[in-house]
C-alpha cells in the first residue's frame, strides 16, 4: 500500500514516468507469452485469485524497479528468494557471454505472483497486466481511452505494486480518467465508487468532495450487507483508507441533524408551551389540531414510528432513501389552519426554515463531502467528522461567528458544515 501523503505532482523526480515510446502491440508468443521488452531480463507469471491459468509476460527487470518499490525488493533483493535466483541466472547467461535480447524466453528466469490486488472479476487479467507493463515500461497504451471500470482495477493493481505516482502521472497526463469519466445524474453507485477509488489510489483529488457527498445522500446499497460476504468484491465496494466509515459516519451525522430538526417541532407541540401564533388570544385547540397534523403527516411518509414503551424495541434497517428524497418528503408538510382567524400557526415554517439550513450546509463547500487533500495530509484526524470533537450547541451566535470567519475548532470554511452536522444539540428555536 502507499503511504499517506501530500497530493502527488505531475512531476514527481522520486517517481519519474519513463519517456513514452510509440504505441505499438506488444508481441504474443507462442507460448502465451507476452513480449512487453525484446530485451526483458524476467518472465512474470500472474494469475488471480479467479483465474486457473498464468499470464506471462516478458519485461526488463530494472525499467519495472525505477518506478514499483515492489519490483525493487523483489527482483532485486537478494534476501528474497526470486531476487536471490534472478541473479544466479543472469551470472548464468553472462558466463556464456548472452545477451538478454538474444535470450530464449525459455532460458530467462521466471517469477510467480498471484495476487494482484482486489480487482473486479474479468475474463482475463491479461488486458490489465499488460497496460500496467507497459506504462511502467514507459511505452504508450494501444487505446486512448479506458472504460471506467478498467482504470480502477488499473489503479488497483498500481497501489498494489507500489507504483502508483507513475500511473496516475500517465492517467493525467493522458487525460484517461477525464474520458472515462460518466456525466450527469444516470451514473450508478459503482461508477461513483470506481471514479472515488481511483481518485484515492492515485492521489488524484479534483471532484472528490461532490462524487463522496453524492455517495453520501444517495444511501450505499452495500451499507445493509455484511461485510464479510463481500471481501471477494472489487476493492471499490469498501473503499479504503478509512473513506468508507468516514462517508457512513457523515451520512449518519446529517441524517441525525434532520431527525433532530423534526424531533424540535414534535417535542414543542407536545409540551405544555403554546406554540399558537394569534397573539393576546392564543389557542390551545390550534396547537392540538396541530400536532395532531404533524404526527399524522410524519406517519404517512414513514418518517415518524410509534413503539409500546413497555415492549421490545423492533429491530429495523437503517434509512435506506436518498437524503434529498427526505427532505423533499419533509417540504410536502401541508400548511393546514385551525381556522381563518390562524395563518400563521403551524410547523409548516419552521420546517421549512431548518430544511433551508441544512441544505445550505449540504452544499456550502461541498458540505459533508471529504476534501481528498485534507483528508491524506498528516493531520488527516482532525478533518475526521467521526475523530473531531464535537460543538455543545449550535446555534445563531455560533452561526454568526462562521459566518464571519471565526471559527471554533477548524481555519477553513469547511469546518462549518462539520461543526453544525456533528453538535451535539441544535437550537432551532434561536436560528
């Protein structure tokens, strides 16, 4: 795995693309065997977990250890066992004066591996191990164009061998994930998820923010499934580094604040304060007649569920909807009047005002989207929803001060949707 980190540059001298040759077919043995380099030095055999057959391909050793750690320790390490044989068999070929382009692949020493990352199940892995080759061999890819799943099991295959800032170079450079990229409002959860993967993999950060809030309101299908029946998935169904907990736990933080803005009106209607708006006549058959709407409405929508107190509680699923089908669920609350004489009672305009407040905070920022820079820097806990310390209260003074550029835990903009999501309690009444 690569280790965290600051956002990778296009020019990384630690990590250099090698300078790209002309697109051309590598050459297909007889034998199966794909010629990545003439000149190779090493045939690597790969095979996943799916597949019965090995891939092989010849390639040069020391193009693959300028740009993958992993290649590094295992072809030439020489406390490994792959290392160690590697160069006995080339002292092998030098003693009768060999060169390696003059070289059967028969002759040349071979090395195993079979893992290669948890990528999507395919056909064949030789597709994606031979685009991997050759990028890190600095030749061109025969397309111009990938499809979005291939580019992440691509990016699945580059954390995995340690050789990630070379490709998502090449991804960038090439613009490969601009045209693999779906537009508009019909892409499915996967594409989310593949596009995200990809983006953490190779450190690329544009766009994270929208595509994890987007992630985030739309309800994961895999979030009721258990995740020890889905650990043969593609990588992107449990998304790494901590992003898929943190994407739930915001879920859950914005999903909290909208039950407590209903939980407000039902608790004010059901207390012994007069909620009436008539004036020196208030009424307390307007505000029954009210709460009496309210819960009625609130039950329709199965937003709102009675329980016997002395019974036990009925295990259900989480909210399983989009959070702006709740809240567009929530905008239908009827404007109903006791009477002529009562226009201005009801919970119709305080829910309404709260709503505006937390779509407001959904979107201002990106809102509960994880900003990828922040998210990989070495502070990384501090932008953690579910790691932060949370506001006693939020209120308008609080509101009033992140308005102004004071802020109470954070020194960005962004930590006003954090703060207001994760406090502990929010007075409605003073907003």
């Amino acid at each position: 795995m690569s280790p965290k980190g600051g956002i990778r540059k296009l020019q990384d001298s630690r990590h250099p693309v090698p300078a790209q040759q002309r697109a051309t077919e590598p050459q297909r043995l007889e034998d199966g065997t794909i010629v990545i380099s003439e000149k190779g030095d090493v045939v690597l055999n790969f095979r996943a977990s799916f597949e019965t057959a090995k891939i092989s391909f010849r390639v040069e050793a020391s193009s693959l250890a300028r740009s993958s750690a992993f290649f590094h320790r295992l072809l030439f390490d020489q406390r490994f066992a792959e290392g160690k044989n590697i160069s006995e068999a080339h002292q092998a070929l030098m003693k009768n004066d060999q060169t390696f382009a003059d070289t059967s692949v028969a002759q040349l020493p071979q090395v195993d591996i079979e893992d290669v990352g948890q990528i999507s199940t395919v056909k064949t892995i030789r597709p994606l191990m031979r685009d991997l080759l050759l990028i890190l061999h600095g030749r061109e890819l025969t397309v111009t164009r990938l499809p979005l799943v291939n580019l992440a099991n691509l990016a699945v295959t580059a954390d995995r061998f340690d050789c990630a800032p070379t490709i998502a170079q090449y991804t960038q450079t090439r613009g490969l994930l601009t045209a693999s990229r779906v537009s508009g409002s019909s892409q499915s959860e996967e594409a989310i998820r593949q596009k995200l993967l990809i983006a953490i993999l190779l450190q690329i950060p544009q766009g994270f923010g929208p595509l994890s809030r987007e992630l985030m309101h739309a309800q994961s299908e895999r979030w009721n499934v258990d995740v020890n029946n889905v650990m043969d998935e593609a990588l992107w169904w449990n998304l790494p580094r901590g992003i898929e907990e943190e994407v739930r736990s915001r879920r859950r933080y914005v999903l909290m604040s909208i039950s407590s803005l209903q939980s407000h009106l039902l608790d004010a209607y059901t207390s012994r304060a007069r909620q009436c708006k008539l004036g020196y006549d208030t009424s307390p058959q307007c505000d029954s007649f009210h709460c009496g709407e309210l819960i009625r409405f609130l039950s329709r929508k199965c937003l709102l569920r009675f329980e016997s107190c002395y019974q036990e509680p009925v295990d259900t699923d989480g909210f399983v909807d989009s959070i702006e089908n709740l809240i567009d669920a929530l905008r239908q609350c009827p404007n109903y009047q006791l009477d002529i004489n009562h226009p201005h009672c009801g919970p119709r305009k305080v829910l309404l005002q709260g709503l505006s407040i937390i779509e407001g905070f959904s979107s201002r920022f990106d809102g509960p989207g994880i900003c990828l820079e922040c998210w990989i820097a070495p502070n990384a806990s501090r932008r953690s929803w579910a790691e932060s310390k949370p506001l006693p209260v939020w209120n308008s003074a609080v509101a009033s001060r992140h308005a102004s550029g004071i802020h109470v835990h954070g020194d960005t903009t962004i930590d006003a949707a954090r703060d207001f999501f994760t406090s502990v309690e929010k007075q409605w009444s003073t907003m």
